[in-house]
C-alpha cells in the first residue's frame, strides 16, 4: 500500500508512481491518438462528409452514452472500494482479536509452555491467513509448535490447535468453565475473519458485468473521432486518449481494489499488519 500525504497536490500532479494508470495506459492512449488522427484527416480531407447534417448529430448519441457509461463506472468503483474497505474492517477486526486474546491468556497466568504456545500461534494465524488468501503456504518459525498438514487449509489447523489447546486447559484444571466459554468465543472470531476474507476473496465482480463495461468503453471511445471531428478538427488527437485516459483508469483503479488481499500498490498493507499482531502479541505475553 502506498503511504502518502494527501495535502500535497504537487506531488498528486506532477509525479507518476509505479502505479498510475497512466503507466499502464500509454501505449493504448498512442494507438487510440493515431487512430483519430486518421479518422480526422480522411473525413476532413477526402470523405467531405462535413457538410451532412445527419452525420454532425452523431456526437449527440456519445452526450447520451457518456452518461451512461458514467453511472455504470461509478457503480464498478463504489463496488471495488465496499470489498476494499470492509476487508480493511476485516484486518483491523483480526488485530483487536489477537491483542485481546493474548491479554487473556496472559492474565491467566499459565505455565512457560502454555504462554510459548498461544505466543507463537496467535500471530500464525494471522501468517497463515495472510498466506492463504494469496494462495500460498505458510509455516513459519518454530513450525513444530503447531503441525500442520500443507495440503489442508492451514488457518483452520491453526485455529484447531487453539481450540484444542484451551479444551486441554479447561482438563486439567488450568482454567474454569466460564474462562473456557469466554476463550473458545475469541477464538470463534478468527474463524469468523477467515470466512469474511475469503467471501471477498472468492466472489469477483459477475464477469459479463465486467465484460460488458470494457466493450461499451472500447466502442464509445473508438467512436468519438467520427463525430467529433465535425466541431474539434484535429483536436480529437489529443482529446480523445485524454477521455480514453480518464474512463479506463476508473475500470483499472476499480480492479485493482476489488481484491485488496495481494500485492498491488493500493492493496492493503496485510504484511505490515501481520508483523504488528506479531510485535504486540509478543509484547503482551513475554
């Protein structure tokens, strides 16, 4: 995630990050700049097609469409930015867990053993968790504390051993029944977070929904020059990459956002958040 001041507009303006559409979309923009300019000087040149009137309304049809495919943009961003903010939610959730999990187990006051143990499982559940939404494994330091099997979902091994960790306690006399119900809901949580990440994960935007907004795009901006040139002249070169520029760079921005979990420049900053549920876990119980 990039980390910025959000007062300083000369920086906005004047500075292309690595992850400005704009980087993405210059190529496109070129293509789509030649494209019009041809478009211009045939028909101002050798179609002389200006003089139709029939033809000089064409550009009423992109007033009505810009509209449209302005509202369905706008739909595509707010929807990209709900999973963006509510797997935000998610991670923070996780956070608030795992702190007040460890200040329980620590006001317990439990044995070497059984405070090592919750000290390395607690933030291993949030590695794993991490790991997994990026479809990858995760095992971690010290990985004989928990064993895990990698071909299995590996968040809720961990959570299976915590559980099975805290029955253990309540066995042995460690903890009474009422710390065993006040724990085993804490831990129900982290199951809870996984299964909110993952509907996110796993539930992309409809792909025709998708589809169907990248090729309205394509055909109002390849359509532009033949009913503009009327009025702007060559002007259609650079105006219409610009708009290209601005319709397209929301359906980039969009996708981007829409799994927050991964590792593009606006994605959530999930390993700077794992590292800080495993500083503040290790804070509390050693």
């Amino acid at each position: 995630m990039i980390n910025y001041n959000p007062k300083d507009w000369i920086t906005f303006i004047f500075h292309f990050e690595k992850a400005d559409t704009f980087r993405k979309l210059w190529p496109l923009m070129i293509s789509v700049a030649v494209f019009s300019g041809i478009v211009a000087f045939l028909e101002l040149h050798y179609l002389k097609i200006a003089e139709s009137t029939t033809l000089r309304n064409v550009s009423m049809m992109h007033n009505l469409l810009g509209f449209v495919i302005s509202m369905l943009l706008v739909f595509r961003t707010n929807t990209s930015y709900d999973r963006w903010w509510e797997g935000r939610r998610l991670l923070g959730a996780l956070t608030n867990i795992s702190r007040n999990f460890a200040m329980k187990i620590r006001a317990l006051k439990l044995g070497a053993e059984e405070m090592e143990f919750f000290d390395y499982a607690i933030p291993k559940y949030a590695f794993a968790l991490k790991e997994h939404l990026r479809e990858k494994q995760y095992f971690g330091k010290n990985a004989m504390l928990i064993e895990v099997d990698g071909g299995k979902h590996i968040p809720n091994q961990v959570a299976t051993s915590m559980f099975g960790r805290i029955f253990d306690l309540q066995a042995a006399g460690k903890i009474t029944q009422e710390q065993l119900i006040i724990l085993n809901a804490d831990v129900h949580q982290f199951t809870d977070i996984c299964g909110g990440c993952e509907r996110i994960k796993k539930t992309p935007i409809p792909y025709s929904y998708s589809a169907f907004i990248k090729k309205f795009l394509f055909i109002y901006v390849i359509t532009l020059p033949f009913g503009w040139v009327f009025s702007l002249g060559y002007f259609v070169v650079p105006i219409v990459p610009f708009i290209l520029y601005v319709l397209a760079s929301l359906e980039l921005i969009a996708e981007e956002i829409e799994d927050p979990f991964g590792f593009d420049a606006n994605d959530l900053p999930v390993d700077e958040i794992c590292n800080n549920i495993e500083k503040h876990v290790g804070e509390i119980l050693k």
